[in-house]
C-alpha cells in the first residue's frame, strides 16, 4: 500500500516570525535553528486559535488577563465567568490535541 506523502511549503510568515525574534531577542540567536522554527509553529496554532474570537472578545480577554495579574482571584465572579467563556471559545483543548500531533508525529485518536 502506498502512503501519501503531504509536502507543505512553509509560511513566509514563519520565516519573517524567526527572523524578527532572532533580532529583538538575544537569547533567540543561541536556539538552533530548528526548534525556533518549531516554536514559531507553536505560535502559528496558537494565533489560529487565539483568532476564533471576534476583534471585541480578544480585546476584552487581553484586558481580563492584564487585569487578573496571574491570579483569577483578582477578577469579579462576573469577569472570571467571562474569563472562562472566552477560553472555552479558544478551545485550549483543541489547540494541545493539534500541537501534540503536529510534533509527536502519532496519529491523533480526536478527528
């Protein structure tokens, strides 16, 4: 049985994500190659999850976050229910699934 072998050309975004980050960030000039590249994948998912949301929702979810100072407790019950909306829209679920079998190579049991 033949496999199908999927070639895919990466995004000029990519290249311009690494090259950007490699110049603002020195720690970024020590990282081989290849695993900034796999970062900027990892970016890449995130942005198109992080893109579900409407322009208003990433703005309020920005604020929320910027506001909650890495401690939920800082927030109104109203706003941490808020909070979780707009993470449950992102589906970080989804975006871990995707991740783990963009680089684990193993087939995904989730279609």
């Amino acid at each position: 049985m033949l496999r199908r072998i999927e070639i895919r050309m990466r995004s000029p975004l990519l290249n311009v994500l690494v090259a950007t980050g490699a110049q603002r960030l020195p720690l970024l000039r020590r990282l081989p190659l290849a695993r900034l590249v796999l970062l900027a994948e990892v970016v890449m998912l995130a942005k198109a999850h992080y893109e579900r949301l409407s322009p208003a929702e990433r703005r309020r979810l920005v604020l929320l976050v910027r506001d909650a100072r890495g401690r939920p407790a800082n927030l109104s019950a109203r706003d941490r229910g808020e909070l979780e909306r707009l993470i449950a829209k992102v589906e970080p679920s989804a975006f871990l699934r995707a991740a783990v079998a963009r680089f684990s190579g193993a087939p995904s049991r989730h279609a």
